[in-house]
C-alpha cells in the first residue's frame, strides 16, 4: 500500500493585500515545487470544520484527522499537556498555563511575565500541592508555558479560564460553566491554587531579585483550556493505519500522542521561523516502509500571520517550497498538502476562509491547475470540501475505502 502523507501547513491561508497588488502572501510567493505539485495533482478548497466557521489549530487537527471536534473537543489541555509528555489518567482535568505577571491588585501587567525562558522553577515550587484532596501536577513547556492537571475525585472541565488574555485586566475567578457541583467544586479548588501559587511566587528569590531589578516577576499563573483527557479511538484502529507524527511545536505532538500515532523527533524541528522543514520532509520520507500514514505539521506560516507580518509569512512560504523537492515524484506515496485553516495578516488571527489542498498520486483524477494557492486550487476538480472529507478520500486513493452498501 501507498504510504499517505499529509503535510499542514499551519495558517498558511490569508487575504488580499494591498502591497502584494491584492494577492496573497502564498499567491505572491515564488512556489514552484508546490505549483508542481498541484500541476500532478487533483486540487481544492477546503473549510476544515464548516463553512463560515473559524477552526482553532486543535479543533481543526481533529477534523482533519476524521474526528467531529464538536463531539470530542472538550479544551486545549489536554493536547498541551501531552505534548510536553505528560502522563494523564482518566479524570484528570488539564489546562495550558502561561507564567504571567499580575500587580498587586491582580491586574496583569504582562501575560508573558517578560517572556520567561525556563518555567522549571516555578514548576518545581508548585507541582505536587494539594488543595482539598486535589493534586496539582505542573511541568514545564516551551518558553514561558507550563502544562498543568488537576488529578482527584468529582472534578469536571466545565470551568472557565483564569486567565482574562489582555494585559490590563484582572485575572478572573474561574467560575462553573454549567451550574454542575463537581464544576463548582473544581473552580473553588483551582482559584484556591492561583491565591497559593501567587503568594509562593511572590516570595521566590529570583522574583524578588527580578524585581528588584525593576525587571517583570514571574508572579501569577495564567491557567486557561480547561478539558477533560478525551476518550477517542485511536486512529490506528479507526483506520488500520500504522501512524507517525513529525511536529516541532507541542499542541501538536499533543493530538498526535492523544490518538495514540508515534511522535518522531528530528533534531531542528522547533516549530518557530528557525526550524528545519527540510530535514522534517527528510524524516517523512525515511520512514515510508515503517508507516502507513505520516503526518507533518509546519507551524510559522501561523505565527507570522498572527504577528501581521506578510513579507515574513511570504519569506517562509518559499522557505517551505524548498523543502518540498524530495516529495515531488516520491514513489509508493500519496501527498497531501493543505492547511488548517487561515491565519490572514490584517487579521492578526484566525479567519474562517477556505484553505487550499492538493492531492497527488498518479490514481487522480488531475486537474488544469497551475498554482498552490487559495484562488488557484479552488477551481481545481475536488472542487469544494471539509475537513471530514480527507481522510474518506485519501483512504480510497490506496484502496482501503469501505464500499457504503452491496
Ligand atoms: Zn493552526
């Protein structure tokens, strides 16, 4: 059988801008191993989710993996937590936390706390405190992130956030969703750490030494994403599929280990403009007898879309065309490339436009389509589709398809 690649490139998808002459940043670009690309293969439009409605990195991974995020989508923990490797068991509620700064009538000053590099100490303080028969475990993320689970009896994800996601605000309560007891109960608890843990924080050495140095204090936590550890079929049993992951940033290893695929590590894959695309398609490429389906995620399209900057998300495109080479002719396989959704630079954030995919094997039906881009592949002959429709496809491109009826 084919092996199946399917290649995300995170918020590649954006709108017309007036310097680029009302082109895209991926219509701008110079892209001629992805424009070959679509020129063998069968091309689209697709809204992940839904038309009309803006898909967040997470919800749109689980479309785009044939998983209803509107059935199996609780919050962004549990992905967060995983993808730093942390160890969950059933009941425990995760959240995704920023090291944040808070003055002393808890307004926060800065939701980075400056941009902390290393959250391991306040990790270390923290983890293992309990409140009320609850156990708060923390481990360090990337930067100024930390993963955290709340681990005890009759605990429910249906909190809100504490974290209020602008500087200027006050942090928040963390308040039940639904009016539920075992929601009360968690909300009290969570909001009894965030007191404790300001408090511990306050009086860390290295705080009080930051501050003294008129530097910001890593002194408040900013806990947000409350979800329950989903309980999902793994996708190897759902589809047959021997399944790997090749990802720099953790949300995505997250969904990955969540639905049980091998997350691969390569060395320069950091999910930042820096990373090494090319030595990431290298790895696909290496393990095509080990796996039926390889999935690649290539995140700073997204990020530079988020920080509005349409010459770096340009630059990085034609960064990711380079890398392609290997995959263009690559026998025994299918390649799909395609999106998550958009990220347009006026924006700043998610939009919920289309996103274009392509797909090439020689079993397509290609099309007349010249170049990778949202107007381009959209008037390819896979015509218009979602999120749910990729797998269903990709699986009867190598024959595994279940006939629907006699
Ligand atoms: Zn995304």
């Amino acid at each position: 059988m084919d092996t199946i690649y399917l290649i995300v490139l995170d918020g590649i998808g954006d709108r017309p801008i007036e310097k680029f002459g009302r082109k895209t940043p991926l219509e701008a670009a110079h892209t001629p191993i992805l424009d070959k690309l679509v020129q063998m293969g069968i091309n689209g439009a697709m809204n992940t989710i839904d038309i009309g409605v803006k898909p967040g990195s997470d919800t749109a991974h689980l479309a785009l993996f044939g998983y209803d995020p509107r059935v199996h989508y609780s919050g962004r923990g549990p992905y967060e937590v995983a993808g730093i490797g942390m160890e969950t068991v059933p009941g425990d509620i995760c959240f995704r936390v920023n090291m944040g700064t808070v003055d002393e009538k808890m307004v926060v000053v800065d939701r980075r706390a400056g941009r902390v590099e290393d959250t391991s100490e306040y990790a270390k303080l923290l983890d293992g405190t309990e409140i009320d028969g609850v156990r708060f475990i923390l481990k360090p993320g990337t930067a100024y992130r930390l993963g955290m689970i709340m681990r005890g009896k009759n605990l429910s994800s249906e909190i809100t956030d504490v974290d209020p996601k602008e500087a200027g605000l006050t942090i928040k309560q963390a308040k039940a969703r639904d009016g539920s007891k075992q929601a009360e109960f968690t909300a009290k608890v969570l909001n009894k750490f965030v007191e404790l843990s300001h408090k511990k924080l306050n009086k860390l050495p290295s705080n009080q030494e930051r501050v003294k140095k008129g530097e910001l204090s890593a002194n408040c936590l900013l806990v947000r994403g409350a979800g329950k550890y989903p309980d999902m079929e793994p996708f190897e049993e759902k589809y047959r599929l021997r399944a790997c992951c090749i990802a720099g940033a953790g949300l995505y290893k997250g969904i990955a280990r969540v639905l049980g695929m091998d997350v691969l590590e390569v060395a320069g894959a950091t999910g930042k403009p820096d990373t090494n695309v090319r030595a990431k398609i290298e790895k696909a490429i290496a393990v095509k007898k080990d796996y039926d389906f390889v999935f690649v995620h290539i995140k700073a399209a997204d990020s530079f879309g988020e920080d509005g900057d349409s010459d770096g998300k340009l630059k990085f495109i034609e960064k990711i065309d380079e890398a392609m080479v290997p995959l263009v002719g690559l026998p025994g396989a299918v390649v799909a490339v395609t999106a998550d959704h958009s990220t347009p630079c006026e924006l700043k954030g998610h939009s919920a436009d289309d996103v274009p995919i392509v797909i090439v094997s020689p079993r397509v039906r290609d099309d007349d389509v010249e170049h990778f881009s949202e107007r381009e592949c959209a008037k390819g002959r896979l015509g218009h589709i979602k999120g749910e429709h990729v797998m269903p496809i990709l699986l009867d491109i190598v024959g595994i398809a279940e006939k629907f009826g006699a």
